[in-house]
C-alpha cells in the first residue's frame, strides 16, 4: 500500500508564507494586504505562531509592575523585485511581534526602514508595518533620509522628532542622523548623496548629529517634565561615541547628554549598530538593538564593558544575529530588554545588571577588551 506524504504543519506554514511572498512581487499595495491577511489566517488556522520555530521559547521574567514595548529595526528594504530576502525577514519580525502574548503596548520601529530612501522601498516598508496589531511609533534612520532629506518619510509618518506620554514614562523619539552638508560643494546628486552616507565605512560624508534645533526643541521638551519622571529616549545612532569611522556615533552626545543629566534614570534605546550593545553613561543607559537585515560586526576599538558581547553570527545562514527585541519599562523607567534572536536562545539583559555595576545581575563580561 502506498504510504501517504505527510507534510508537518511547519511546512504547510512555510509554503503558506511562500506562495505569500511569490505573490508580493509584483503586487500593488491593496494586494499585498491581502496576500499577507491570507497567510496570517493560514498560520492561525495551523494553530501556529511564528515564535514556534525558535528552538527555545522565548520565557519572559515574571511580569513585572510596568509595561512591556517591542522593538523591530534597521530592516534595509530594497525594491522587492531587488531583494526579497529583507522583505521576508521584516515580515517575519512582524509575525513574531504579532505572536507575543501579551501583545506589547506599542511597537517602535528604530529606523534604515529602506535600503537607499527610495519611495518604492519606504512604502512597501509601510504596507508591511500596517500589519502590526500593536500601535506603531517610527523613528528615521540615514538610509530613509539622505536621498531627498526626508521629504518621502515625512509624508509617510510625519515629523521624526517628537515625545509623547505612556503609564508615566515620557518618551522621547529625535532624529539622530543629520549631517553637516558635504554634497553642495561636490555637486552631488541626491542619490549620490544616499550611497556616500549608506556606506558604512564612506569617510566623504560627516558625522551624525542631533543638532542645535533639535537640542533647543528637547530642551524646552523636557523643561514641563519633573526630574522623577522615567525618560525613555530613542535615537537611530548610539547616543554615545563608540566608533566614528562607522557613524557608529553621534557627534554632540555630550550636548545631548547633559541635556538629560537632571533626571533619575533615562534609557536610550539605538538601533543602527545591528548587534547586542549595552552602555551606562551616569544616569543614562544605552541600548543597541538588532537589525533584521543583517548584523554588523563588531567595532574594532572594543566594548563598552556593560555590553553582553554577541557570538560571531553564522556566515552560512543569512538570518542569524538577527531578530527583534523587547523591552519591560519598570515603574523607576528602567528597562529589562530581550533579545529575540532568530537563530539562537533569547537573551536578556536586565535592569539590574546597569543599576547595581558589580554587585547582581551583572551578565558576563563580552571577550573583547573594554575600551
Ligand atoms: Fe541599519
Ligand atoms: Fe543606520
């Protein structure tokens, strides 16, 4: 007797989520909508959530007294008759976020939402955040901004720098990326422009900065917020200088920082950098956050000494060292923050280990010198 194929519903999901994907190529925007809608419904009526494929359950700490957001960056979408591999990637950040239960308060999305700021790319960026259950907050990176300066992400998700209020906590979102003009005197063309600053060793163009209006606008922010109140702040680029060949780096951090000096405890959360980053600068702690394109290496001068270091992501799987984040915002404004690695066990670095340097919870030292 002839054996039935059995196919696992693993699978059945996947050629769900492919014959989704073969079908986005060429599809208008309603279509895609509808395409994605599908294979939701498929992956629900497998009883499947995307997070069941990770070889170990993402096991939150006990649930805290405060509020719980997600994080998904740096997703560097090309035209998707490009590439098509960056698009299943943030889709599949999608569906993990959308999988978490609870569903987090809000979704920030940390900036590079495009590949080289093409309107093609923003907007498929934007159809595909549309499917995000939870309210989504954006924030711009360089490679959404420096082929037209931002006309194009403007008039996708307003202004790039703004606050707003949530269970007591006041969130700052600011446009880290700006840079002194480098292409008038070149006579660069825009996308000329767009590929000096998306390279990331490309020493033509200048080093990020917040800039006078923007530290003038939070400045008079912050002045109606009391000192106690918890800050959260999230900037595209580290709000510290870690390395300046890569812009890995914000040129009036200092300003910046001092600006923020009066308040118990601010956590900047920085995307960017596309690998696990810790820091505590006084009152201020720094969190770099995962890419789902791909991570960068490394810098070459070392590690801020809080940093959980990243192992060597795998170079025969394109995935790896990728993923989304979470972060558990305690009632004192500091965060535990998780990282949702696609490949590899969540890790969690928490509040804890920044508070108390030395004394508990303090993760392992990374192997590469501190700096
Ligand atoms: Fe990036
Ligand atoms: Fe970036």
């Amino acid at each position: 007797m002839k054996r039935p194929r059995i196919t696992s519903v693993e699978t059945k999901w996947m050629q769900e989520r492919q014959s989704a994907m073969e079908a986005l190529r060429d599809m208008d925007r309603r279509g895609f909508l509808k395409v994605s809608a599908t294979a939701a419904a498929a992956a629900m009526a497998y009883g499947l959530a995307p997070h069941s494929f990770q070889p170990v359950r993402v096991t939150h700490a006990a649930e805290p007294a405060g509020f719980r957001f997600a994080y998904i960056s740096d997703s560097h979408l090309y035209e998707r008759k490009l590439n098509e591999r960056f698009v299943r990637q943030l889709m599949r950040a999608v569906d993990d976020v959308n999988a978490l239960d609870p569903q987090p308060d809000f979704v920030l999305y940390g900036g590079d939402l495009a590949q080289l700021g093409q309107p093609a790319e923003l907007e498929l960026g934007a159809a595909i955040l549309k499917e995000i259950k939870a309210p989504v907050r954006m924030m711009v990176g360089e490679h959404d901004w420096f082929l037209d300066l931002g006309v194009m992400w403007r008039s996708l998700f307003g202004e790039p720098t703004y606050s707003f209020d949530h269970k007591g906590v006041h969130f700052v979102v600011l446009n880290s990326i700006l840079e002194e003009d480098f292409w008038t005197e070149r006579k660069l063309t825009p996308m000329e422009r767009m590929k000096t600053v998306a390279g990331l060793d490309n020493n033509a163009q200048r080093p990020f900065m917040v800039g006078q209006d923007q530290r003038d606008w939070l400045q008079k922010d912050l002045a109606k917020i009391p000192k106690s109140t918890p800050l959260v702040v999230f900037s595209h680029s580290p709000l510290y200088k870690l390395y300046k060949f890569w812009n890995f780096w914000t040129d009036d951090a200092e300003q910046v920082q001092a600006i923020l000096k009066r308040f118990a405890h601010v956590t900047v959360l920085h995307g960017h950098t596309h690998q696990l980053l810790t820091n505590r600068i006084g009152n201020i702690h720094f969190h770099g956050m995962l890419s789902t394109a791909w991570p960068w290496p490394y810098a070459p001068e070392g590690l801020p000494e809080y940093t959980v270091q990243m192992s060597r992501p795998d170079p025969f799987n394109h995935a790896d060292g990728c993923g989304s984040g979470e972060m558990i915002v305690h009632p004192d404004g500091v965060a535990d923050k998780i990282y949702a690695l696609w490949n590899r066990n969540p890790i969690t670095v928490t509040a804890s280990s920044l508070k108390a340097p030395g004394k508990k919870g303090r993760p392992a030292p990374p192997n590469r010198p501190a700096y």
